[in-house]
C-alpha cells in the first residue's frame, strides 16, 4: 500500500492507543520516512517499542535510527527465529541490533572524528556520483572548473581518499550522499 500522507498520518497515530507491543519500521518506504515516523510515534508515546527492519546498513542511516529512539536495528535477512527473538526482546525493552549494525556502531564510536564535508563539498561530489564532469559541475554551479577541483580536492583529504571513485564510494558507504536511487 503506498504510504499516501493520509495513511502515514494514520500510521503514526495507530501506536498512540498503545494496542502494539512493538512497532517494525523500515527506513524507506513509498511517500515516508521511517525515521522522521519514528521520532513523531515516540513524540506521541515515549513508551512505544520501535524495531527498525530494514535492509539499509550506511552508519548514518543506523546513526538516524538510533537517535530517533529505535529500540533495535535489524537487517531484513534475519531469519524468522532472529526476527521472533528480538521482536519479544524489543518488548522487554531491550536494544536488539544485529551483529553487522552493532560492529558498525562500534566502529563509528571508535573512530576519531572527521572533518565533516561543507554544503558545497557535498553538492560538488554528490553531482559527481551522478557523472558530471568537472566542467559541467562548473557549469552547472557557476564556478570554476579550479574552484570543482579545490572542492574535490578538500573532500578527498576529509574523506581520506585519492580519486573521485573512492571519495564517492566512500561517501556513500558514510552515509554522506544518499544511495543511488535512494
């Protein structure tokens, strides 16, 4: 069923009578977003078990979820005893992640702080994602093709990477650029 605006409206109002021990969410679905339906269910209920089951594993995707107050992250591969399990530990009130989300989770919080991408840095490698040449890009934001340049530059020193597939891969896997078609 497409998540029109009057079903999504519906959807985060239903947990609000508390007939839910637990809530699964995925991240992405037609016409919403599950972190933003998160965040207003437990606005409504801070009580309210949210187990996000999804097949989206970018750090910042996970990082999104957790903040919104998820009670646990699955990957959409757990098998039915998995997803059984941390169903009934969600109502608990426990935090369930699968051991893929928990290394990721780890590893981020182990990880020394980066620079983070400026708005332009971040327009400039999100285009390149898409295919566009330096000159375009240039173009396109009525800037040098020296200034597209200096910005990529600067991005693959924060992103700690030499040529602009790895910067655009690493930024996808970062969760800085949105995933392609996503």
């Amino acid at each position: 069923m497409p998540l029109t605006p009057r079903w999504r409206a519906q959807s985060v109002r239903c947990p609000r009578a508390g007939q839910y021990d637990v809530i699964l969410m995925d991240l992405r679905m037609p016409g919403g977003d599950g972190v933003t339906a998160t965040r207003q269910i437990l606005a409504a209920d801070p009580a309210a078990k949210v187990l996000v089951l999804t097949t989206y594993e970018t750090d910042a995707d996970i990082l999104r979820a957790v903040e919104a107050g998820a009670t646990g992250y699955l990957l959409k591969d757990a098998t039915p005893a998995e997803l059984a399990n941390a169903v009934r530990a969600a109502a608990r009130g426990e935090t369930v992640l699968a051991p893929l989300v928990a290394e990721r989770l780890v590893s981020h919080v182990r990880r020394p702080p980066r620079e983070s991408l400026s708005a332009r840095e971040t327009e400039v490698l999100g285009r390149v994602a898409r295919g566009a040449t330096n000159a375009e890009i240039g173009r396109d934001l009525y800037i040098s093709e020296a200034t597209v340049k200096t910005h990529l530059l600067r991005a693959f020193a924060k992103l700690g990477v030499s040529d602009r597939t790895a910067a655009v891969t690493t930024a996808f896997e970062r969760g800085i650029l949105p995933p392609p078609g996503g």
